[in-house]
C-alpha cells in the first residue's frame, strides 16, 4: 500500500495541537471537533478495517467483510481475552493483528480505514460518535442507537465527519428484499394498507441463553468498562454474556428483532416511518432473571405520504411459542400482497371485479318479490357482463439465486461508498435511526404504559419520555469521564 496515502495524525491530541497552531485569535480548542480525512482510498488499495467487539456477530460481520476483495483485517478491540485469542488465531494466523481491550487504541491507529462496531446496544453511539471523529468510516450494527434521544448525535457526527456510514440490518442487500421492492414501486400490489411480520422462537438460545465461558472473571474481563453508562453493579457474568436480556444494555426484542422486520418494510415502501406506536407484552416464560419480554405485539400507524397510502404495521416476537411457528413478513395491498423472507417471496394478484354481486349470505332474499325484480334490474343496466368478472388470481414466486450473500453484499455497498468517497449507503444514518425509533419507541411504550407519538419527518418524539426513564438519564460525557478513569 502506498505510504503517501496514510494520514500521520496519531491522536486526538495531535490534532489538537493542529488546530491550534493553525487557529490564530481562537481559543485553544480542547478536542478537534472531527479530523479530517486525509486518505485517499485509491480503488487498487486495500481498505484496512478493524472490529470492535468480535462476539459471536464481530465474527459474522468480519467474514462477511473479509468476503469483500480487498479488504484487510488489522485489529480487534474486545473486552473478554478469550475473544481477543480467539480472534488472534481465527484472523492472525499469517500477520501480526493488533489486539486491544480499549476501543480508543483502535480510533488512534493511522492504518485503520474502517470500524466495524459490533458490541451491545448501550455502547454503538459512543462508539460510533468517537470513530467519526477520529476520521473512521463506519459499519455500526442495529440498533443504531439504544434510546430513542441519541440517534440525533450520531446524524450529527457522521454529517459533519464526510465519512461514510452503515447501519448493520444486512438483509435488505438481499437479492428477495431488492426484488420485494422492485414489485412494490412498480405498484404490483396496488396501495398499501397492512404490513405483518413476526419472529416467533421456542429454544434457549433462541431466547438468548448464550454460553458462558467458565473463565469468565474480572481477570479475564473488562466489567467496568462494559458497564459504560449502565447502572454501576458488581460483576455478574450473565449480564456480559447475556446482555440482550437486561435493558440496561440491549434493546430487548423490540431493538433486536422488530429492527429487521421494519428496516426490511422501510426498504421497500421507501416510508419515513410512522407516527403512532403502541406496544405490549410480558415476561411469559424465560424467568432467568431477565428484565424484557418475551412476548410482545406492536401496532405502529403509518400516515400517507407521497410515497404510499396511510397503513399498519403489526409486529409480533413470541419466544415462548410452543405450537406451529410461521415466521412471515406479508406486505397487503388493495391488489394483492407480497410474503418474503430472506431468501424468498411470494407475490399473490387479486383484483376486484367492478360490480359487487348479489346474493348468497346478502340482503337480496329478504326483499319482496317485486323489489328483487326491480333490484336486477336496475343492476344489470349498471353492471354490463364485462364488469362482473374478476381477474384470475396470479402467484408469482421469486427465489434468491443460491450464491446470493446477502451480508457481503451489505458491507460491499458500505466498501464501494468509502472508495468513491460518498455517504450514500444503502443504510446510512437518517436511515438507520428512521428504523431504529419506532423500535425504540416500543420499548418506551412498553416500559412506561403509553402511546408514543412520533414525528417521522423531523425524526422528534411529540410526547417525551418520563422524567427518570433510562434515556433522558444518559450523558455521553460522563461515559467518556468514567472509562477514561481507567
Ligand atoms: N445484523 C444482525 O443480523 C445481527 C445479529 C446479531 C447481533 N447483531 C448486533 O450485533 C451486536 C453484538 O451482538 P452479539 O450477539 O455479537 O453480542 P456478543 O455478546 O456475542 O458480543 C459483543 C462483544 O462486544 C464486546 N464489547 C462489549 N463492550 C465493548 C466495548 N466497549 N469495547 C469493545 N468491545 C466491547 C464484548 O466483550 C463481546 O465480546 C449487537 O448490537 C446486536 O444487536 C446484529
């Protein structure tokens, strides 16, 4: 690689010290606001990333990277060692790759292109927010944010960054979501007025009973600094492992699993969002000391635009369900409805003859006999033969070629963007966080016992949450001060 395209800023104090020789009546500025990206990233170069939390999605999201040509990896950043030797051996086994507990060590290293940021929920903005400013591009995987007052940082980071940004729901660089929307827009199915999607599951670690190493300890782990701007507690090594199941960290199904289901909708119907969202549920079955559902239905409104018609959408995550589990997303419109998965879908055509008919379970027996005759009458000299007739109903299915990868597809439309030098990705930030809110939004919901009402446009809450719930109580700045501590 050439060396020439390397910028030699080591550190936010370096640039610190840029911009203060460059200021002249200015005060000295504590931190740069951003640095800015001096490397060109050449089409023949490599693009040189790292992973900051390599759990089990790190590794997904690094071989799905590493799919891509052209793409080096050459550090890690992981709280618990295992995972550090175990990235080591896995990705190092023919170089040198740089290890660290400390996420920062990875923003300072000028032979860093990229970060993916693969860790719980409660730690993406933080992230996220200091690798733009440290000049990174970034992959950051869903929920963008975990509340619903922190996605507006993030927007603002990556705008005045320039760097290039993409939120982690991979399954819309699917070969069936990019053909789902394809039919949509063409207008296959008429207007839209009903979206269902649900992920139902009935397994220990389908309802995130992860394994835990038996090394785990504070020797062998980093608990302070994975509490972050959590709630300060003692070590407990099922809240490291088990992170989904605690709202201190995760997101609970709603940010884990309704994400996928409404980025995939958000997609294809091109919608801002919606406006209104109510969600329940209850803790049913998997008391292991969690503190979210385990099943939860939301219903969201979605207002008309100049995109689409007014419709609902109904999610619904039932981890206890112990029948026949149909996991199906089914796009309804007035003309027919789209059912898809990952890897599939099935377009069903049915259109409405003209007139509506008579008969059967109807009125028309109950009338007398001269008013019945009167009624055909008058409905044979409105309804012509040709409007009786319905088209016949179509089926039309679509299979996603077998080599279809999804993932690195997701990651080499987040790569083609970094080397053009363009934001333009597929699941940037307004993008991200316009699927991550109404999430968000049933988790507060939930918690708090209200109907959240949303501004889709503006991306702002109309009615903010309680005073002394979880998301007005966070402060970056203060997570900053306490793992600086460290
Ligand atoms: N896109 C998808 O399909 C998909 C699938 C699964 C998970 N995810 C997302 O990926 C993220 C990680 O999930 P997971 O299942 O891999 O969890 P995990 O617990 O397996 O891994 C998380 C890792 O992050 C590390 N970590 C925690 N805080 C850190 C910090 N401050 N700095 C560096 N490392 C830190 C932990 O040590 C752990 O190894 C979550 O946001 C989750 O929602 C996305």
């Amino acid at each position: 690689m050439p060396s020439n395209r390397r910028t030699f800023i080591k550190s936010l104090s370096a640039a610190s010290a840029l911009v203060a020789t460059q200021g002249i009546a200015r005060p000295l500025v504590q931190a740069p606001a951003y640095i800015p990206n001096l490397k060109k990233i050449s089409p023949n170069d490599k693009i040189r990333i790292a992973t900051i939390g390599m759990g089990i999605q790190g590794n997904f999201d690094t071989r799905a990277a590493l799919r891509n040509p052209d793409v080096e990896l050459v550090a890690v950043a992981d709280l618990y060692n295992g995972r550090l030797e175990h990235a080591k051996s896995e990705y190092g086994k023919d170089k040198d790759l740089f290890t660290t507990r400390d996420y920062r060590e990875i923003l300072t290293r000028s032979d860093v292109d990229a970060v993916l940021i693969v860790t719980p929920d409660h730690w993406h903005d933080h992230i996220t927010i200091a690798a733009l400013k440290a000049g990174k591009h970034v992959y950051c995987e869903k929920p963008m944010v975990q509340h619903l007052n922190e996605g507006k940082a993030v927007i603002d980071a990556w705008k005045k960054s320039g760097k290039t940004m993409q939120v982690g729901s991979q399954r819309i660089s699917s070969a069936a979501f990019q053909e789902a929307k394809r039919l949509v827009q063409a207008g296959d199915i008429g207007a839209i007025n009903y979206v269902e999607s649900n992920n139902d599951r009935f397994n220990a670690i389908g309802a995130w009973q992860y394994s835990i190493p038996p090394d785990a300890s504070t020797a062998t782990l980093d608990w302070d600094r994975f509490l972050g701007d959590a709630p300060k507690r003692p070590f407990d090594a099922t809240r490291f492992f088990r992170w989904r199941n605690y709202k201190d960290y995760g997101t609970g199904v709603a940010g884990d699993l309704f994400i996928h289901l409404i980025t995939g909708v958000h997609f294809v119907t091109n919608t801002l969002g919606p406006t209104r969202i109510f969600s329940s549920g209850n803790l049913a079955y998997w008391k292991d000391g969690r503190d979210v559902p385990d099943v939860m239905s939301c219903i969201m409104d979605y207002p008309k635009t100049d995109q689409h018609e007014a419709f609902q959408m109904v999610l619904r995550v039932n981890f206890a369900n112990a029948g026949k589990i149909s996991n199906v997303t089914r796009i309804i419109g007035n003309e027919g409805q789209i059912e898809f998965s990952e890897n599939n879908l099935i377009m069903t055509k049915k259109k409405l003859p003209m007139a509506p008919g008579y008969g059967n379970y109807d009125s028309f027996f109950t009338f007398t006999e001269p008013v019945q005759q009167e009624f055909v009458r008058q409905y044979d000299a409105k309804y012509p033969p040709d409007t009786r007739k319905s088209e016949p109903a179509q089926e039309i299915k679509f299979d996603a070629p077998k080599e279809d990868d999804a993932h690195a597809k997701h990651f080499a439309d987040f790569f083609d963007n970094v080397r053009k030098g363009s934001q333009g990705t597929v699941e940037d930030p307004v993008f991200g966080f316009r699927a991550a809110a109404p999430v968000l939004a049933c988790n507060e919901s939930y918690f708090e016992q209200k109907v959240v009402y949303w501004d889709p446009v503006t991306m702002t809450q109309k009615n903010p949450a309680a005073p002394g719930a979880k998301s007005s109580k966070k402060k970056p700045a203060t997570v900053a001060k306490a793992v600086a501590k460290k």
